[in-house]
C-alpha cells in the first residue's frame, strides 16, 4: 500500500490486516510510518518501507524488497497522491504540474511497471487498485486543474490496464477507486509537508483551506457536505475488490448521472462542465 501512513492507505491497512492480510507500507513520511507501524504492530503482519514514488528506482526497490520477504504480492494499492493550490491554468507552475503528476501519475507507472511483471511471473492471482479522484476522474473541478488532471490520467490508465490484463488472459486484475461517500479528512489537504524543495513553487500563494474550512465555506454556500469515514470506506473499497468490480465508488449511480450530463453536452459541441454547478468556496 503505497501512502499507506496515513488517510485512506491507513485505513486500507487496517482493513487489511483486520482480513487476516500481510501488508507492506510504502510512504515517504518516515515519522508517519513509524507510528502507523506501532500503532498496528499488533494487528497482524505489517513492515513497511520509506519509498519516494515519484522515483523510479525508489519504487523498484520496495518490489524487491517485498518479492524477497514475502514471494509474491496479491493485491497492489498505488494509494499515494499530492495536490497543489487552487489556480487558473495560466497562473499554475511548472513546478505544480512535475510534483503533482510525477507522484499522482508517475507513481501509479512506476508502481506498475515495477509490480505487475513480478506479479505476472509468480503465476498466482492478483489485483492493482489505483486511487483515482472524481475530480477529474468523473468531472473536473476547473480550478484544480493540475490535481484534477492527473486523476483523469489515473482513471484512463486504470481502464487501459484492466482491459490489457483480461484481453492477455493473465490471472491479474485491475480497479480504480473512487474515495468518496463524502467530505474526507486525508492528509491530501497537507500535502504541501511533503513537497521537495526542488519542487517548491514558484509563485506565492494563498494558504491551502483545512478540511474544516472547506465544510464550512461549502455550508455558507448551501452545501450539506457530510464527512465519510475513513475505515468504512476501506472496508467499501476492500469488499469491492472481491466482487471484482472495475469501478469501487460509493454511490456510483451518481456518476453515472453526471457522466451521461456530460456525455450529452459532448454531443451539442458544448463544454462538458456545467458551470452553474461548480461550487465557488
């Protein structure tokens, strides 16, 4: 589980391990991973690992390292993901894009690339989950334009996997996972601790709301915006990974009536996004 430290990979581990699993964290946090590792040291087998996955050879030491410990890896979750501030397109930084794609799409790559032929080769059954967004993965939010579109390319990658994997008669499979159901309190909303300094933006820029400040500026708006619990929907994501289905979203109907809204605006020619729906927080 990669990002497995803290927010949802956390939660993913402790489902995990509730479920009788032996898990690897991968995170980038040492201090993060230290506590999450005592924090479930008792729960069931858990080790974990400091991986950066946004580089390459970093993520091909972890397979390595989880092949030589434990022979095989049933189940890959590419969990880790940043975002950076709200912007126009125009007035986003080079340094927005190469940090957010390289650990939200590049991360996903290199996750695969260094598991799925390993996986491929021990000829056991196994799934990849990759930890897509609907912002972007179903309907992008304009002015999170750097996050939103490195979910639409986790979405899109996801699709092309499952599709390769069955269409090779491999014994892998491949969902995307939507967290959702509501208002999630995950360390996404701090991603900023993480940022390398290589990386740091170029521009100022107002300080990125709390996940507290967001539900009370989308209630101002006449937003009711109820916060989903993080273990639950581990648990969702883990029951839909056994039913076997592509797509593990909470409420996936929704999607499915925004998707059509879009579809039919494609059809006129038109913008996809609904500007009268886009909530001004």
């Amino acid at each position: 589980v990669t990002g497995g430290a803290s927010g949802i990979g956390r939660s993913l581990v402790k489902e995990l391990l509730a479920d009788g699993a032996k898990v690897v964290i991968g995170d980038v946090e040492q201090s993060a991973l230290d506590r999450v590792l005592a924090e479930f040291g008792s729960a069931g087998e858990v080790s974990g690992k400091v991986v950066d996955v946004s580089d390459e050879a970093s993520v091909e030491a972890f397979a390595e390292h989880v092949f030589a410990h434990h022979g095989a890896c049933h189940l890959l979750f590419n969990n880790a993901g940043v975002a950076a501030p709200s912007a126009n397109v125009w007035e986003t930084t080079v340094n927005d894009w190469k940090w957010v794609h390289g650990v939200n799409v590049m991360g996903v790559i290199h996750g695969i690339q260094s598991f799925v032929p390993r996986m491929l080769a021990s000829g056991e059954e196994g799934h990849v989950i990759n930890t897509s967004s609907g912002d972007g993965g179903i309907s992008p939010l304009p002015y999170q334009s750097v996050y939103a579109s490195s979910k639409a390319a986790v979405s899109c990658i996801s699709e092309c996997l499952a599709a390769q994997l069955e269409s090779e008669n491999t014994q892998l499979g491949a969902s995307v996972f939507y967290p959702s159901g509501g208002l999630l309190d995950t360390g996404i909303w701090t991603t900023d601790r993480n940022r390398p300094t290589k990386l740091a933006r170029e521009k100022p820029y107002d300080p990125v709301p709390t996940v507290q400040d967001f539900k009370v500026a989308a209630e101002a708006a006449g937003m009711e915006l109820p916060m989903q619990d993080l273990d639950e929907l581990a648990r969702f994501c883990l029951d839909g990974i056994k039913a076997k289905n592509f797509v593990i979203m909470i409420r996936v109907e929704e999607a499915q009536a925004t998707l059509t809204a879009r579809a039919e605006r494609y059809g006129r020619a038109e913008l996809p996004i609904d500007l009268q729906e886009i909530p001004q927080l």
